[in-house]
C-alpha cells in the first residue's frame, strides 16, 4: 500500500471513529470532569434536575432542528419564549383563567411562527434578517409590556408542572418525550417532514417536482413555533412568573446543540436522533457548570469555549471523513 | 419600426426606473423625509445641539457598521463586535487603570486584542470552515465571558480615568463631536479602500462570484479573513469611542451593538447574499436609525418599545430593499 491510499485509510477511519464515538466520548468526559468536581453531580435528583432545567431547550431544538434541515436559520426562540411568557402572565392576570392565558400564549406563539414564515416565504426576505429582527423587537415587547418587570402567576398548574409524580417524573419531561415522539413521526412519517429535507436539499428541484415549498416552508415555521410555545410554557411554570429578560441565548443554546450532535447547517440532511445527543451535551455542560458555582462571566466563557471546541471537533471528523470518501471515489477508476 | 423598438428596449420601464432611482437616492429620500416630518412634529428635535447628540449617539454603531458592511459584502456576518467592543474598552481601561501601560501603548493593545478576535473569527470560518453564522455566535458569548473575567478581576466595573477619553467625550471640532469627527473620517477611508484599492476590488468580487474570483487568482481566503480582521479593527475603535461615551464600563457593555450595526448595513442598501452595495451609505443607514431612536426620546417612548421598533425597522428595511431589488431586475 502506497503512503497516499495509507493516509487515506488512516483519515477515514479516524474520521468515521470520531463521526460515530466523538460525541458519546466528550459526553462520557463531561460526566468524569463534573462527577469528580461535584459530589452531588451523578445523583439521581441531579438527572431529573438536568432534564426540568433544560427542558425548554431540549423542546425548542426539535423546532430548530426542523428548521436547520431545510436551511433556515431561526434566531427568534429565546425573544419570543420571553414574550409569549409574558402574554400567558398578563392574560392570566386579567381573567384569572389559566386554561385560556395557555391557549393565547401558545396562539401568539404560532402567530409569530407565521409572521416569520410568511416573511421568509412568500416575501421571501432571507431568514436571518427576519428572525434577527424578531430576535429584538420580541424582547422589546416583553421588556415594554412588563415595564422590565416579572410578573408572578398563582395557579395551581405551576404546582402541578413543578410535582414529581412517583418522585420520579415531572410534566416537563413527559413534555420532552412527547415532543421528540411528535417531531420524530413529522419528520419521517408526513410530507411535512419529507420536503423538509427536500428543501434544505434543493429547494429549486423540489419546487420544480411541484411540491407548494411556500406553504411548507410555512408549515416548518408553524412546527416551530407550537414548540416555542411549549418552550415558554415550561420556562414560565418553573419560574412560576414570566419574566421578561428569561432564557437570553437559548436560541444559540439550541442551534449548538444542534450543529455539535450533527447536523449539517447547510441542510438536507440529518435527524432528530443526531439532536438528543447534541441536546444532552449541552444540557450537561450547563448544569455541570452552574453546579460549580461559577460566576457569570467564567461561566459564558468556559461554555463557550467547550461549545466551540466541540463544534471544531464535529466539523473537522465530518470533514475529514469526506474528503476521504471523495478522493476515494476519484481514485477508483485509476485503480481499475 | 426596427428603431422604436430598439428604443423602447433601451428605455426601461416607468416602474423600473422608479425602482432604479429608488435605489440610489431612497435611503437619503428617507432620511430628508424623517427630518423634515420629525421637525415639524416636535420642537426641540431641529437644533444644533439635538444633532450633535444624534452624531454622539450613532458614532459607535456606524463605526461598526464599516467593517459589517464589509463582512456582509463578502457573503459572511460577525454577530461578536458586540461582545468584541466590551472586550476592548475592559482591557484598555483595564490597563489603564491598574498601571500596567502608557495610555497610548493600553488603547493600542485593546485594539489589537480586537483584531486578534477577528483573525480567530476569521480562520475559524475560512480556514477550520465552519459557518461564520455559529463561529461568530460563539466568539460573541466566550468574548463576552472574556471581557466581563477583566471587569470581574477589577471588581466588577472600571472606571474611565483617563483625560483622552474625556477629551473625546466632551470637545467639539467646528461644532462636530470629536467621536463624529473620528466616524466620518474612518467612513472616508474605507470609502476610498472600497473604490481605489486592490483590496476593495477583491471584496466586490468575492461577493459577487467567489468560485470565479478564485479563478481569477484572488488571495479568496486570504482577503475574507483580512476583512473580518477588519472588522474586529472597528470593533476595537468602538471601544475607544465607548470608553469615551461612557464612565464606567460594566459587564452590560455593547450587549446588541451587532444587531444595531447590521440594521444600518441593510438599511443603507447592502445585499445580505453579498457581492452589492456602498460602505458610505451605510452610515445613512445608522443617522436614519439615530433619527428614530431620538425622536421617540424626545416624544417619551420609553427604551424597551423602542428596542421593539428598531425590530421592525430592520424588517421594513429588508421589505423595501426586497422591493426595490426585484423590481429592477
């Protein structure tokens, strides 16, 4: 074997070990580190801690994930978990109905998954500009309703969120199981799911095939936003009060859980299953972090730097098993 | 016959013309419209000193704009100068303040440190190839951290001492603030470096066909890396205008300076997917920006709708300049 198809060979495999193990091991470290920094870190009340802190994440990612696939990019969720937070507060507190403050958070929840859908769509303004824009002007909103204030819901359904049924479960998790079930049949079960990937694939060929990519693209948005609305609900029940400065950068929480489980950011490809992994990641980090007792600042620039070193790990593994598969391809002939 | 037609081909359409004309003058349409119609609506807003204010207020973010108009000509987007300009003014006033360097060595190597992050940024998304969209993410959330590790360090805040900055702060030349003076200025020379030189030429052609300006021989990576250097440069620049705005930097600083910066790129007419537009109308865009946030001071509209607005403006910009892009071709 020449030194050429033996380096081949070599970046390949190292290529495809760290394509399929990489993430598992840098979770399985994670867990070493945070388990001999902190005694209380591997204990069962600090998994299902994990799960309810992370749960709006967890939630939003799938919507993410969704919209990542057909090569959206959708900056909005934290702004307007804020926001619609904030409407369930206000409606809540003007008509002391808890059924009908959910109802109209989650339809503002789906009013601005259209907004943004509509714009990017049918007006067809590039997505980054229109969920950048809804990025500030829904957390101008939720600053400007509450007057930056919190505002503090009474109800018996924050006790009933908060409970853990059997000591075990709690609805926040019920809830990420539920929406990973319900992302998991869209995508592959429905058209929904099917021409997503046909959009991030090529959107031109698919709307040549005669597939409505406009009321898709739309659609994707929608999915996204029952999601959000979800997102919020769960972050407003575990506060017990909307607040309109909550979840700042979950929308770049949940992008990175995304990108570092592996999936493309160009789109057409990848899964719900590549999420969990990269949402578990993440979800780890943050607790592992905040359970040391860092500062604010330590903590933004550690989580940063682990972000961006796992992200240069998945790329560069994806790469590196790429290249190799195309040069081997090119080189087949030749060797015939 | 033959020649009629010919001459109706020559000569575009009404609505294309308007949508050309458009084109070229609507931002500063715009503008003169916004002033005549604030003016006339409120008293104090055509004074001398209300300008001079709005010039104070935009000087940072049109700053920044210069180098996003670059980066977003080359088909990228640095979402960190935000977190970039809170890292630069803390380390030079952080020098500054605990004695370490001479002021003027402390404000060059906050600078520098700024264009370092953007060297980072750069070779992370040209060279490493990840999506400048996620590299700048994660550089503005760990630089944050970095800047907000100096102020903790000094406890929590720094106060600016340093007379340059209140020099900067408080003078006027022939009645234009000096930070002004210092944006209008930087707008000259990066107006001239996108006509003139080389480098100008290379950004117009990376964004408007990267794969034909490498065939042409265009150092691609080496140039798009440069830009971003470029705009880490007037993210340390902003520093100093905020060290100079500011008497104490807290760990808040610059937190969506970058949003404010790329609204004025869009609404100056830059295309998003690259390649079109002028870095000296993007400082239009960011007077029109200073023009609205300033009138709905005046009027009383408290910060927080504000914020909102400015969400709204951006997508309006984007609507005309959607409009206006379509129509013309």
């Amino acid at each position: 074997m020449n030194q050429r198809a033996q380096n081949r060979t070599l970046r390949t495999t190292v290529g495809r070990v760290f394509q399929t193990y990489g993430l598992a091991l840098m979770i399985a470290i994670m867990v070493v580190v945070f388990a001999a920094l902190n005694e209380n870190f591997l204990t069962l009340s600090n998994f299902q801690n994990i799960l309810e802190q992370n749960a709006a994440l967890m939630i939003v990612a799938v919507g993410v994930t969704f919209a990542i696939i057909s090569t959206a990019i959708d900056l909005s969720p934290g702004s307007v978990i804020a926001l619609v937070g904030v409407i369930i507060a206000l409606v809540h507190r003007d008509t002391e109905s808890i059924a009908l403050a959910l109802v109209s958070g989650m339809a503002v929840a789906l009013l601005i998954g259209a907004f943004n859908g509509v714009l990017i769509s049918s007006v067809g303004i590039n997505p980054v500009i229109v969920t950048l824009a809804a990025f500030i002007w829904a957390r101008g909103l939720a600053l400007a309703l509450t007057e930056k204030d919190s505002i503090v819901i009474q109800s018996g359904f924050i006790g009933f969120m908060n409970e853990r049924f059997l000591e075990l479960i709690s609805p926040p998790m019920v809830l990420i199981v539920l929406a990973y079930l319900f992302g998991f049949f869209m995508l592959n079960k429905t058209r929904l799911g099917r021409y997503t990937y046909a959009l991030g694939g090529d959107e031109a060929a698919a709307k040549q095939a005669g597939v409505p990519t406009e009321l898709y693209k739309i659609g994707l948005f929608l999915f996204s936003g029952i999601m959000v609305g979800l997102g919020a609900i769960i972050t407003v029940s575990r506060m017990g009060a909307a607040q309109p400065n909550a979840v700042f950068g979950l929308e770049l929480d949940a992008i990175a859980a995304v990108i570092i489980g592996g999936n493309r950011l160009s789109g057409g490809e990848g899964g719900l299953r590549q999420t969990i992994f990269g949402v578990i990641f993440l979800a780890i980090l943050n607790n592992g972090l905040s359970t040391l007792g860092l500062r604010d600042a330590s903590f933004y620039f550690y989580k940063g730097l682990v972000i961006l070193f796992a992200l240069f790990f998945e790329v560069t593994s994806r790469r590196m098993l790429r290249e190799a598969r195309t040069s081997s391809t090119l080189a087949q002939p030749a060797a015939d | 016959m033959a020649v009629t037609q010919e001459t109706q081909v020559l000569r575009a359409r009404p609505t294309e013309q308007v949508a050309d004309w458009f084109n070229r003058f609507g931002t500063v349409l715009v503008m003169v419209l916004f002033v005549i119609v604030f003016g006339l609506t409120t008293e104090y807003f055509l004074t001398v000193q209300n300008f001079q204010n709005i010039l104070r207020q935009v000087s940072i973010t049109s700053v920044l704009a210069i180098g996003m108009t670059m980066v977003i000509l080359i088909g990228g987007i640095d979402l960190s100068v935000g977190s970039v300009v809170l890292f630069s003014a803390a380390a030079m006033n952080g020098l500054i303040f605990n004695e370490v360097l001479p002021t003027g060595l402390a404000i060059a190597a906050g600078v520098g440190a700024a264009v370092l992050i953007g060297l980072v940024n750069g070779v992370l998304i040209e060279q490493v190839k990840i999506s400048p969209v996620i590299v700048t993410l994660g550089t503005m959330v760990a630089v944050r951290g970095l800047g907000q590790m100096i102020l903790w360090i000094n406890n929590s805040w720094l106060w600016v001492t340093e007379p340059i900055f209140n020099y900067i702060k408080t003078k006027s030349w022939l009645f234009v603030p000096v930070p002004a003076v210092i944006m209008f200025f930087l707008y000259v020379i990066a107006a001239i470096v996108m006509k003139q030189s080389m480098l100008g030429r290379h950004i117009y052609a990376i964004g408007g066909n990267e794969r034909a300006a490498k065939l042409c021989g265009i150092p691609v990576i080496r140039t798009k890396i440069l830009v971003y250097m470029i705009s880490g440069l007037c993210a340390g620049i902003a520093g100093i205008l905020m060290s100079a705005r500011l008497s104490a930097i807290s760990p808040g600083v610059g937190q969506g300076l970058e949003f404010e910066a790329i609204t004025a790129v869009i609404l100056g007419g830059t295309s998003l997917s690259g390649g079109v537009g002028r870095v000296e109308k993007t400082i239009l865009g960011a007077i029109i920006v200073g023009l609205v946030l300033n009138y709905m001071t005046i009027k009383g509209i408290s910060a927080h709708y504000q914020r909102a607005v400015t969400g709204f403006i951006i997508l309006a910009a984007a609507f005309l300049d959607h409009l206006s892009r379509r129509n013309a071709t």
